[in-house]
C-alpha cells in the first residue's frame, strides 16, 4: 500500500459515526459499472443503519491520512434484510450458519494496491472469530457480457474472487430494484451469491 495508506477495522456501534462516510462511497463507485447506480444518499443512509444496529457486524475502513477512501462491510446474514435471507429460506438453507458481506467499495485512485485483499482478510477474520459461522459469501450483480455499456477492457472480480476460494451458487439469486443511470424508476436487478466454506 501507498504511504499514508491505514485501515481500521470497527464493529457493532462504533459503525454509527463513520456511515455517512461510507454511503458517500457507495455513491460514488457504484455509479460505475456493473451497478450504474443513480445514488440516494438517504436510502444508502438507511440500508447502512442495519450494520449500526448488528452487534456481530464489520467496517474495514481504508483511510488516506484522515479521508477515508474505502470501506468494506458485513453482517451475519441472519441481521440483514429479507431479500438476502430469502434465497437461503427458499433452498432449505441455514440463514444462521452464513455471514454476508455487504460490498467492498474504494476509489479508483486506490485500487491495485492490496487493499481488496485486505477487505476480505479482515472480514474473514472478523467473521471466524465469532464461532458460530461455516460460511461467508457475497452477492455480485449480473449482467449480460454483452451489455453495450460495459467499458471496453473491463475486468471483472470473478478471478480475484475465485482465487480466495469463493464459488458462485447460481441457485441463490436475489432481486433488488435500485434505479440506474438514466432510469426514471427503480428496475430489478439480479444478484448472485458467492460461498467459501470458513477455514478452506
């Protein structure tokens, strides 16, 4: 990592102050591809509120000096909303036995330098220390290869994503609605979960 460059891993409540912080993150980078999400900054406010309130939840907080530059999130899946919990639910699943991440998000200025690793150490960590969670897993937007918005030469984070052990469950798909660049209303979108088994 770039001089300068600290992270901070917080949990529980001591996530309140720094929410703000990281809805203005997910604003800003999820208006790229593959979200191409217009952003709400008070609905980012109130799906952030669950990590607050989740005793077992997880910030990792990248800091450039005192600006933060990333965040990455997560929660037992048991404490996040219904359409997270849904997919497992309808699959005879345990809710119980999965913490979810909620998403990794950092500037572009900041990327390649280690930090997306570091995210998912610190999480993973964070979730097998608690004891009572076999897996983790995560949810990635689908999208069509051949979507003409897709930049040219983009690489997406399934490589990186594999590499770490994780494999994409195509039987655990959530639909969210979040209105895109150039939308009038929301639209659902799918996403599909990514699972590894805690200490393979």
């Amino acid at each position: 990592m770039s001089p300068g460059i600290t992270v901070r891993r917080l949990s529980g409540a001591g996530i309140g102050p720094w929410l703000d912080e990281v809805a203005r993150l997910r604003v800003a980078v999820f208006r790229d591809w593959p979200y191409l999400y217009e952003g709400d900054p008070a609905y980012e406010r109130e799906y952030l509120q669950a990590y607050a309130d989740s005793a077992d939840s997880v910030v990792v907080l990248a800091f450039d000096g005192d600006r933060v530059v990333g965040a990455s999130t997560g929660l037992p899946l048991a404490d996040d909303s219904a359409e997270f919990r849904r997919p497992f639910l309808d699959a005879g699943r345990p809710v119980g036995e999965v913490f979810y991440f909620g998403e990794s998000v950092l500037l572009p200025a900041y990327r390649g330098q280690g930090l997306g690793h570091r995210f998912f150490d610190e999480r993973e960590a964070h979730a097998a220390s608690l004891g009572r969670f076999t897996v983790t897993g995560f949810c990635a937007v689908d999208r069509d290869p051949t979507d003409p918005r897709r930049p040219p030469g983009h690489r997406g984070n399934e490589a990186f994503w594999e590499k770490r052990g994780y494999v994409r469950q195509p039987g655990l798909t959530v639909r969210l609605a979040w209105r895109e660049i150039g939308e009038d209303e929301p639209s659902e979108k799918p996403l599909t979960f990514w699972l590894r088994r805690i200490g393979t």
